[in-house]
C-alpha cells in the first residue's frame, strides 16, 4: 500500500534533522568545545551490538559528524557529550544494563540517557531511579544546549 505524499514527509523530516545537526555542531564549534571527528556507522553498529541497543536516527546522526568531546571536554554549563567509546566504557562498567548514558553533568553528578524498556530520554542520579527529560535525543541536546532547568 502506498501513502501518497509520504516520500515528501520523509525527505523534509531528514532536511529538518540535518539542519538541526548541522546547528549543534555550529554552536558548539563557537563555544569553542573540542569535538571528535565524526564516527564510522560501522563503529556505532559495533556499539551497538554490543550494548543490546539500537540508537535512535538523531543518535546516529550527530555521531556520524562527531563522536562526543574529547578527553571529558564540556559546555559551560558543565554537560560533556560522551564519545561512543566513553558510552560502551560506561554502560559495562554499570550495574545497570538498561540504562545507556550519553552525557553526563558535572563529571558524573547525574547522567543523561537511553533506557532499554521505555522511549525517550532520562537522566539518572544514581541507582535505578529515572526522570524522563525529552521525547527525543535531539531534543534532549536542544535542552542541554539551552541550559534547561529539566536537565539539572
């Protein structure tokens, strides 16, 4: 069965998402954040193979055109974006194998994350109690990068 109109919707939603990539990245280049190159697809499959998980399509996006901040780099508001190394380190060094974080506040004051079992995005302060913060990753970024008092 074909939707008429349905191949429009798809191409616009992409060129909204790349556009909104392509503004993370501008903005964190003029707050001078170090950024990674971005990561091979096949490394975030890799990840993902790994953790049990597949990242959502804004994930992979921002990942294939950087990787996170370097060496625990982090905006002014003190939020890092971890690399996709950093992310598979922490998630196996956590007793906790539903949550998967991304960033974190403070040098690990509270994390920002995937949970396996329930879309969206959470962060976490320690053991298994979650506070949902975004319907998506993009949004959570948007969030983090206006400094939101959701994300605290």
């Amino acid at each position: 069965m074909k939707i008429s109109g349905l191949e429009e919707y798809g191409v616009r939603y992409i060129s909204s998402m790349e556009n909104s990539i392509i503004e993370i990245c501008r903005q964190w280049k003029q707050e001078k954040i170090q950024l990674n190159p971005g990561a091979a697809p096949d490394l975030i499959s890799a990840v993902e193979n790994s953790i049990g998980f597949t990242f959502p399509a804004g994930f992979r996006e921002l990942y294939t055109e950087i990787n996170g901040f370097p060496d625990g780099d982090w905006r002014e508001n003190m939020f890092s974006i971890w690399p996709l190394e950093k992310i598979l380190e922490e998630y196996i060094s956590c007793d906790d194998n539903n949550f998967i974080g991304f960033s974190d506040f403070l040098i690990h004051c509270h994390a920002i994350g995937f949970l396996k079992t329930q879309p969206g995005v959470f962060k976490r302060y320690g053991g298994e109690e979650y506070f949902f913060i975004a319907a998506s990753f993009l949004d959570a970024i948007a969030l983090i990068n206006t400094n939101s008092d959701l994300i605290y």
